[in-house]
C-alpha cells in the first residue's frame, strides 16, 4: 500500500475519532446539565417542603398568642392603673396593651403593675401619635381572616399553565393554615360581668369586639381591632346608657418574636430570615397568623445529588472507555498497516531471492538444450551448478515455508534432551556441504567436554539457524582472504553458547537495525 493512502487512511480515523469525541462532549455537557436540573429539582421540592413546615410550625405557635389577644376583654382595657391585675404574659411577646379613643386620647395597659407610672417608655411616646381617624378605616366590621393579602401575586398564563398551577397551590396552602388560625382567633362577641372588677357600681351593659387585625406601622407590629364599649352614665341623678366606639390592641415585641421564631425553625431552615411581609410575596412565604415573610435563604437538602461531582466518575469512566476503544483500533489500525508493509517487504524479498536461482537456472538449462556446452567437463560443471541453485532455491522456500508456520505459531517442535556432540554432528555435514559450494572451509571448534554436556534444544531449529548463517557467510564473505568458517561452541552458565564467525566485511550501523526484522 502507498504512504499516500495510509495518510487517508490516518485522516478518515482522525475525523471519526473528532466526531466521536464531540459527540461524547455534548453527551457530557447534556448530561451535566440534566444532573444539574435533577438535583435543583430536587433541593426546590425539598426546600418548599420544609418551608411549609416552617410555616405551619410557626403558625402553631403565633395561633395562641392571636387567640389570647383576641380573648382579652374589650372592658379591661380602660381600666385605672390601680385597679388593674397583673397583665401576665408568658412569653413576653406583647410589650403594651392600648386603647385609641375617638377623641386622641390613649390608654395603656402595660405588661407589668411596675411600669404603670413609665409614660417615657417608647411604646407611650409612639402610641400617642396614632390616629383614630385614620386608623379605624382600615379595620372591618367582620375579618374573614386574620389578615389579608391586599394585593396576591398575579399571574399572566391562563389556567392549566405550570405557573397557575403553583399559584393556585399556594393559595390553597395559605388559606388552609387561615382557616387553622381563624378557627382559634374567633371568638363570639364578650359578654363581662364588671361587678367582679368594681364591686357594688352599677353591672354595665354588653361591650362587643372584633377580631384583631395584625398590621404593621412603621416598624412596628400591632394587633388592632374595633370595640363597642356599652355602660351606664348618671346624668341628672339618672342611670342611662352610654355607648363609644373606640380602637383597642396590643404592641408586639418583633424583635424577639422574630429571634423566637426563627429558632424554632432552624432545624428545617437554618439560614431563614423573617422579615414584614410586603406586596407581591407569594403565599407560600407568608405566615397566616401575622404579616410574616420568610426567606429561606441558602439551603441544601441532605439526600439531595451534591452537584456535577456526583456524576464526574461516571463521565470518566465513559471518557476512558471511548479514549481505550479509539487507542485500540488506531493499534488495529496500525497493526493492519505494518501488517500490509511486511507483506510487501516480504513479497519484495522473496521475489528477489527466488529471481537470482531461477535466472542462473533458466540460463545454464537454454545452454545445455541448445548444445552449446560439448564439453563433457562443463557439462558435468553445469549440472553441479544447477543442482547447487536448486538446492539453493528449496533453501529459500524451505525458509518461506518457516517463517509462515513461526507467524501462525505452527509447526514447532518439541525440544529434547541430547548430547552437543550428538547436535554437532548432526548438522555439521550439511553445513560443510554450503561451505564447499562457496570454496570454502567450515571449521567446529568444540572440546570433548563440551560435546559431552547434555543440552535440551529443537534439532531442526538449530539446523535452519546454523545454515541460515552459514549461507549469509558464504554470501557475503566470500571475497574474504580468510576463507574459513568458525563455529565456537563454549559454555556460557546454565546454557551452550555457539558462535559462528567468518572474515568477511561485517555489518555496517544501519544493517544492524534491520538485523532482525523479517527478510
């Protein structure tokens, strides 16, 4: 085969294996990608699934502190600070409890009898700045829930779109924890007894309230909600009934509530912030007891994939599996192509080979058909030679023949044990008789001690190695001065060394790296 057509035969592999390998590329990028997705899937699913617990959680414990401000009665909020009973509050979550009249005027109802007489604290100095006409506008009459979201995330798809879907799960979600809370924040309209507070005065008639709305003012968070205070008057020495509507509520401590609730979840989300809930944060990030938004901040699912490392062994065990498959058919490509060369080689050389016998041949056998050899003594000289030639010429084909079984690992045969001087005799007939054709003298150096050791070899091997080299001695040495042929056999450790030396010019440098190749 050509050079030109091993370089197609190079370029066709180079473009397979470029397609090959961008093709595996993209498989990985795909796949990365893929994993990826998998495993942000996955942490969302997780994340909004300890969200919703987070929120429920939360809700459970912001559902009593609502009922209880919901429970307290409207009455006891314009109590005289002398006569009020201690306002316990357990977790210490409600800094002051007010009352807004009509006319400006506020009551507190501090946490504590101690900070009755503290009008400098910042709850009365902030309280005092409230409006009541402004205020009351903003609670109804009846709250069908704690709060309400005064403007819910919109969502531009129709109906049946992934987006909707989501929305409307999340406002289902939000409503139910509504309804949770509702159903312990609303309470039937109070009806007190004041006798139990104020002894013998006159009982008062039925005061009423609604349900606390939680709003947030300024940075503060309140619940609020609308009173119906009915007593008695004495005017002109005459009891009659005396009705005012007034705002009552509670201040809560948002700090610590905050610091509270973000504890109680830290668990499910560790580095969750809660902060007030404004417009256009969806549902499934709000509280439903109060205007509380949660950001969930970082989060990690524990079996979650833990990114593209997961699936780095996988990728290169496929990259090493193609990168082992393109190595062994460039091999295979490789082997094909030397294979082809030798093939050539081999054909080039046993052509020459056989063409120099067939030519002596073919001429010494047209000269003695033709007659023009009369001379019996060339004759006899011409016969010889031909003989000689194809003796030469089943030589060479017995060679072919040899390496052909050497290359299919056929034909060997068992080594056995036997003398040296049995294995010298052997063949030294054979290989004096190529000496004699070529004028020249085989001479077998080797003492009777050494004849004597045992060796284990293949007969038949020895013999073609031996005669191999005593015919390129005959060949290539025969203008030599010294026309001998040594063969040394001396021991060399546990084994026979023979050398075979003749007198001719030798092997130059680049004979020598194609010593051993094949023909």
């Amino acid at each position: 085969m050509r050079r030109s057509h091993y370089l197609y035969l190079w370029l066709a592999f180079g473009s397979c294996l470029a397609v090959v390998l961008a093709a595996m590329a993209w498989v990985s990028e795909t796949a990365l990608e893929l994993h990826q997705a998998q495993a942000a899937a996955r942490n969302n699913a997780a994340l909004e699934e300890n969200v919703r617990l987070a929120l429920w959680r939360m809700d459970s414990i912001l559902a009593p502190l609502v009922t209880q401000e919901n429970m307290f009665p409207p009455t006891n909020y314009g109590l005289a600070p002398n006569l009020f009973r201690e306002n316990r509050d357990s977790n210490g979550f409600v800094l002051a409890r007010f009352q807004l009249g009509s006319d400006g005027h506020v009551t507190i109802l501090p946490r504590r009898a101690s900070d009755v007489d503290a009008p400098d604290k910042p709850e009365a100095k902030w309280l005092a700045t409230l409006d009541h006409a402004a205020l009351l506008p903003k609670l109804p009459t009846d709250a069908l829930l704690p709060w309400t979201i005064t403007d819910p995330v919109s969502t531009s798809p129709g109906p049946g779109t992934a987006v909707s879907q989501v929305a409307e799960r999340d406002m289902n979600e939000f409503q139910a924890r509504n309804r949770a809370v509702l159903s312990n924040t609303q309470q039937p309209l109070l009806n007190l007894n004041q006798n139990r507070q104020f002894g013998e005065s006159p009982p008062p008639a039925e005061s009423s309230a609604g349900v606390m709305r939680p709003m947030w003012m300024g940075d503060r968070l309140i619940l609020v909600r609308r009173a119906m205070l009915r007593g008695y008057d004495i005017h002109d020495r005459n009891i009659v009934p005396s009705e005012v509507e007034c705002i009552q509520g509670s201040v809560l401590d948002w700090p610590r509530l905050r610091k509270f609730l973000q504890a109680e979840i830290a668990d499910l989300l560790p580095e969750a912030v809660l902060r007030p809930a404004d417009v256009g944060v969806r549902e499934s990030r709000l509280l439903a007891a109060l205007p509380i938004a949660i950001e969930p901040g970082r989060f990690a699912a524990p079996d979650a994939p833990s990114g593209p490392l997961d699936l780095v062994p996988t990728l290169c065990l496929a990259w090493a599996g193609v990168l082992v498959a393109a190595l062994a058919v460039a091999i295979l490509l490789w082997g094909v192509m030397r294979l082809g060369e030798r093939r050539a080689t081999f054909v080039s050389a046993v052509t020459h080979e056989l063409r120099s016998p067939l030519t002596t041949l073919r001429m010494y056998a047209d000269m003695l058909c033709e007659g023009m050899v009369a001379d019996h003594n060339k004759q006899q000289h011409y016969f010889q030679t031909l003989r000689a030639e194809t003796d030469r010429l089943e030589h060479l084909v017995e060679n072919v023949l040899a390496y052909a079984r050497l290359e299919r690992n056929r034909g060997r045969q068992q080594p056995k044990d036997l003398p040296v001087g049995e294995l010298l005799d052997s063949v030294a007939a054979r290989l004096a008789a190529r000496a004699e054709q070529a004028e020249m003298n085989f001479v077998v150096q080797a003492g009777d001690s050494i004849r004597a050791t045992t060796v284990r070899a293949n007969p038949s091997a020895v013999d073609q190695i031996l005669f191999n080299l005593v015919d390129n001695a005959c060949k290539y040495a025969a203008g030599a001065v010294d026309r001998r042929i040594h063969l040394d056999v001396v021991p060399s450790d546990r084994h026979v060394l023979m050398r075979l030396i003749d007198h001719g010019p030798g092997l130059d440098a680049s004979a020598r790296r194609r010593l051993f190749r094949p023909f």
